[in-house]
C-alpha cells in the first residue's frame, strides 16, 4: 500500500519523541510498504528549536533533525513538511507522491486535516493520549474527527474495563509498533541507575463528571520517598517542564538531569536508556484513574534495548504480563519491591525484556493488525 504517516518530528525534534513516530515508516517501510513521512506546521507557532529552547514559526533546526534521522534509518528520501506561513513544501518528497495514498494514519492527531486528505479512502486516528484526548473533544471540540475514518486509541482496554469519558467516537485499542532490531542492546549494568525521560506537568489538569485527570506531577507525589527506601539503587530523572521541582527532588535522592540533553538525538536517547539498569517510572494520572491500559512508547523501547521496567499500572496487566522483565506497581510498597526483584536477577529480567517486547510490540504484527482494522 501507498501510506501517508502524519506526526510530530519536524516541530518536535527530541530523541524519544522522534522515534514514537520514526517507527511507524520504519516498520511500515520494512514491510513492504510505500510509505512516507508528512508533517503540517499548522497556523501556530509549533516548531520548537532545542537549542533555544523556545517555540516558534522556523522550522530550520527541525528539518536538519529530520533529515539526519531518516538519513540514518536508510529513508532519506520519504518525508516532507508543509510550512502553513510560507505555504512551502520543504523536504525530499514530491507532494504530487500524495495524490495516490491508499491510507493516511493520522499518529497523536497533531496535523490539521487538509483537503489533500480528502483523496485518500482510509484515514485513521491513532489517539496516543487517551482520556485527554476525549476530554479536549468533549469540551473543545474537535472538527478533526470528521475527516477519519478509523478511530485507534493506546488505550488497551478501551471498551473491555478502560473508563474513559465517552466522546461518541468508535476507538478500538492498538498500541506502539517497535522495530525491534532497531533498538540494539549493549551490556547491561547492574550498577547503572533507574532512569526515565519526563514531563513533570504537559499540560493542565482536567476535570469531567467529578473524576480529576492529572499529569505526572500529580501521580508521583507518592513515590518521591523511593530513593530513601531503595538506598543501595541509583535513580535519575530526565525531567522537563517548568514546575518540576527540582530541588525538591534532589532532596528526595533522585539524580536530575537536562533532557533536552539526553534527547539531543534518536541516538542519545538509546543511549540513555542502553546506559540505564532500567526504567522506574510513573504514569499520567489521568491515565491511571481511568484503567485505560495505556503503555508508553517509551518504556516499550526500553524493553526492546534488554532493559527492565518498572512502570505504574495503568490497567495494562490486562493484557500484557508483569513479572519478568516488566512490573508494574499501584503503591510504594509495590514499586521498591519490583526494584529489589528486578536487582536479585538483573540479567535473567534483561533477557525477559527483550522478549516481552518482541512478543507484543513487534512492528509487523503490530501494524499488521492495524492496517487490517483501517482498511
């Protein structure tokens, strides 16, 4: 098939985020697809330069970061960028390459429908936030519905436990698609520290129905006492965001780290996590109150590169097994009792990582079934 991804590269040029969408084209392409990149400025100031760490209209810094990126993946020549404030195609790709795509996937839904869409018969939204995403329909609006034709969601355990706020729209459960010899593996380290990349806060809190949806701020307040009950471990943030209280944190015993560093590149970041005993992390509360079973596209590729997790339960245990390799925890207790089972047998939860991450994240049958459900 002929296949349009939309995402977030150009304007969003950070190591972890590059590569939620980088997968998608790669695994698509090593399918056997004819498949390319696209990406929409939209009318705002959306691009965001490192460097300056500051938003704006240029996207300069975001096309060098792309162009290395699919340079390296051996796709150099399958994206492109339409600039919305020089009404400029910018990029490798042809535009008149669009007027015959057979599927669109529209990946976190951050590209405004144009009438170039209109041409293509499958357009599917992929919903990488659940719960939010309902939430910002319901009391926004969202005209962007109606130019899809599929409605996917990371929501797992959408319509089989997930409470999420009812939107009307048709959402059936997918998940991210890793290509996993992408992610290769080094030696692991017994004696590297636990680590995550973070957002402390992305975005207001919600409310809806009486049910508050919170950021990551708000779900770990009680796991700021980890370092202290888990002295003989190591654990660093990469945090972002304004509000993170840093100093707060290092009081804590938490390492805290620059993460526009750590994310300079698709390549530092797998770095960082190949540097890493494993993940410990926490979820979006919202995430967590409405069961939605939403697992990161980042923990996922710590799995893929032979490196346990140790991740809040957002009701994915429905449908992916906890244990080897993976724990996830509801509680304090919990989360230092996955540390210490994950420390006592390092290298056996390494080993089980990379399987668990093979076993349910694998690009081909990860997007074998979305395409399937799309068309």
């Amino acid at each position: 098939m002929r296949i349009a991804v939309c995402g977030y590269i150009v304007r969003g040029p950070l190591g972890g985020l590059a590569w939620h969408h980088l997968q998608y084209v790669l695994g698509l392409h090593r399918m056997g697809h004819d498949v390319a990149f696209v990406e929409d400025s939209d009318t705002y100031e959306s691009c965001y330069d490192p460097s300056a760490d500051a938003m704006g209209t240029d996207p300069a810094y975001g096309l060098r970061f792309a162009a290395a990126a699919f340079e390296r993946l051996g796709l150099g020549r399958r994206w492109a960028y339409y600039d919305e404030h020089t009404s400029r195609w910018m990029g490798p790709l042809p535009p008149r390459w669009l007027e015959s795509c057979e599927l669109l996937l529209d990946v976190s839904g951050v590209n405004p429908p144009r009438p170039w869409w209109e041409g293509i018969p499958a357009r599917a939204l992929i919903d990488t936030d659940p719960a939010f995403t309902q939430l910002r329909r319901l009391d926004e609006g969202d005209a962007a519905a109606g130019a899809h034709t599929a409605f996917f969601t990371f929501a797992a355990n959408a319509g089989d436990g997930a409470e999420l706020p009812d939107d009307g729209l048709p959402w059936r459960p997918t998940r991210q698609p890793v290509v996993i010899d992408a992610w290769p593996q080094g030696e692991a380290r017994s004696a590297a520290p636990w680590t995550t990349v973070m957002q402390w806060d992305s975005y207001a809190e919600r409310e809806h129905a009486g049910v508050r949806y919170g950021m990551k701020s708000r779900s770990f307040e009680d796991y700021l006492g980890l370092p202290e009950c888990v002295q003989e471990e190591r654990f660093a943030l990469a945090v972002g965001s304004a509000t993170a209280p840093r100093d707060r944190l290092r009081e804590h015993g938490w390492i805290v780290l620059d993460p526009l560093e750590v994310t300079r590149t698709p390549w530092t970041f797998q770095a960082f996590v190949r540097a890493s005993k494993g993940e410990f992390s926490v979820a979006k509360h919202g995430y967590v109150v409405s069961r939605s079973g939403w697992f990161s596209e980042r923990t996922a590729g710590y799995l893929a590169s032979g490196r346990p997790a140790v991740v809040q339960d957002t009701g994915f245990t429905r449908w992916l097994p906890s244990g080897r390799g993976l724990i996830a925890f509801t509680d304090l207790d919990g989360a230092a009792a996955g540390i210490e089972a994950v420390s006592a047998d390092h290298r056996g939860h390494c080993e089980a990582a990379r399987e668990l991450a093979a076993a349910h994240f694998d690009h081909a049958a990860v997007l074998g079934e979305l395409l399937a459900a799309a068309t």
